[in-house]
C-alpha cells in the first residue's frame, strides 16, 4: 500500500477476492481515504484475482500494469495466471477436492485427518469463489517505465526488461528509496517456469542502478538492497552450473542432484527461510526449467 494525499495505491492484489477483502478492511482500518489505483506487477494468478475486491469498492478504480501482462491475463496459453488459468482452476479444484475427501478417509492420525479437513475446507471456499469471479482486467498500460504523480507522491513504474515473466514492472519511490518487486525478487526460491533466466540476471542489473535501500518483495520479508545480489547471484550460478553440466553430457536427473548439492552451500541456507519454498523443494524444478529455457533452446 502506498498512501498519498487524496488516495491510496495498492501493489497487487492478492490470490482472490476474500483474501483481498481482508486486505481492504486493513486498509480501511488505517485510513479512510479512497483506494484509486492498482498497480499489478505481473500476471500470475495470486498477483491479480484479488483485482474484483477492490474495483467492488471503487467504482473509478484505475489498474495499471505493463501492456505484455495485459496481453498474457488473456492469453490462452500465457502460463499461472489469467483467464485461462481460472478455466483451469474449475476443472482442477473439484478434482483436489474429491481427492482430499477420500485422503480424509485413509487418513492415518487425528493430527492428519484434521489439516486434510482444513485444506478442504479452503479447497471447497476457493471453489465457490472462483464459480462466482468477475475478474478486473487492467485499464490503463505501459510500454516502457512511466512515473505518476500522485497526491505528493512521486511513483515510478519501471519496465526493465524480462526476468519473472515477460512484462515484469517494478514500483519505485525514488524519496523513499524503496522498491517493489513483485515476484521478479522474492525471499525464497524463484518460480522459473514462465520466466527468461538469462534476461532475468540482465533485468535485475537494470534494477540495481535504481537508489534505493529497502526492497518489498513478491514473497517473504522486506529484505535489503543486499538481498538483490544474492538473488540475481543464484540465478546467475544456477544458469552456469546447468551449461557446465549439460556439456560435460550430463542427463537432466543426474544434473538436478550434483548442481543442487554445488550449489547448496552458499544458496541452502538463505533460500529456505520460511515453509514454502525451500531451496531443497525447488531446486531440481529450477535445474529444469534452466536446462529447458537455455540448454536445449540453443
């Protein structure tokens, strides 16, 4: 959220529209002034379904976001998000569910039984949500990085090139010296299957021309300029260490072990600071998506 004089801004929206709900009432709860924009950094499907929550509640809402990701939250085959995800999210939901009442009944333990209930519980709500979602599709887009002026507040929304997906921004505050990043810099491993690796690296050296101290990332904590280093860093060694081992004629299963263990040691640690996405859990599906996107490509 980003408080102006006449409004406030919101940096993606959430996964759907209940879980923005709380979000707006957090807003509310700490100022009463209107919400006027989104700005969706990407189109990945937890980064914009929140977008109905907010436009119900302000009817002149604007929603900015790059002209590519425009283009990929209706394009059939753009990857986890937009409006096809959604088609697949309805046919796959009913499956989990169905697949989770059984499990209920095999299950082991009254410990098992009762977190299987509650991801049923979710699955079943998230369901009915989705069978009544009227998505809030972007009203206004960029083809390069623009600044709005807005109630004191200078924003810049920079588009920097591909890394996460192919229309990436990043939110600027140039006074504050703070940058969001969306999931093109999260605190925990990175999700690789709709991006460009070797871009990815290039994008993050753009960014790091930008003044600032503080970044608001995808996932995890407000992390340090720092943290930008280590990010783009493990990129970049994940990239190298997969074309080592591809020409040194290393098949994908044997790779995803001996580049996971060389790198681990400097990445293991860092990369797993939370439950979900722990370096051990990702690493062999970041092997692949490299040796996909860059090995087998050239």
């Amino acid at each position: 959220m980003i408080l102006t004089n006449d409004g406030v801004v919101v940096v993606d929206s959430y996964s759907k529209p209940s879980a923005a709900h709380t979000l707006y009432n957090e807003i509310q709860s700490l100022t009463k002034q209107p919400i006027r924009t989104i700005i969706n950094t990407h189109f990945h499907w937890d980064h914009w379904q929140g977008n109905q929550t907010y436009a119900m509640h302000s009817p002149g809402l604007e929603i900015i976001t790059s002209e590519r990701t425009k283009e990929n939250l209706t394009r059939p085959d753009a990857g986890v998000g937009g409006l096809s995800y959604i088609e697949k999210q309805l046919t796959a939901v009913p499956k989990e569910i169905d697949t989770l009442k059984s499990d209920i009944l095999k299950a082991s333990s009254p410990e098992h039984k009762a977190r299987l209930e509650a991801n049923l519980q979710q699955a079943e709500s998230y369901l009915a949500e989705l069978q009544t979602f009227k998505p809030a599709l972007p009203t206004r887009t960029l083809t390069s990085s623009m600044t709005l002026n807005e109630g004191g507040r200078e924003i810049q929304i920079l588009l920097l090139g591909r890394g996460h997906t192919d229309g990436d921004v990043y939110i600027y505050l140039p006074k504050e010296k703070v940058v969001a990043t969306g999931d093109a810099l999260v605190d925990w491993m990175p999700f690789l299957n709709d991006g460009y690796p070797e871009d990815w690296v290039q994008t993050l050296t753009a960014l790091e021309k930008f003044d600032f101290a503080h970044i608001i990332p995808g996932h995890g904590s407000v992390a340090p300029r720092e943290q930008l280093a280590f990010f783009r860093s493990y990129l970049a060694d994940l990239i190298a260490a997969v074309k080592q081992a591809a020409a040194a004629g290393a098949a994908l299963p044997e790779m995803q072990k001996t580049v996971g263990d060389q790198l681990a040691g400097k990445y293991e640690q860092g990369m797993s600071r939370y439950p979900s996405g722990q370096y051990r859990d990702r690493v062999g599906v970041n092997v692949e998506a490299v040796y996909k996107k860059v090995v087998q490509k050239r």
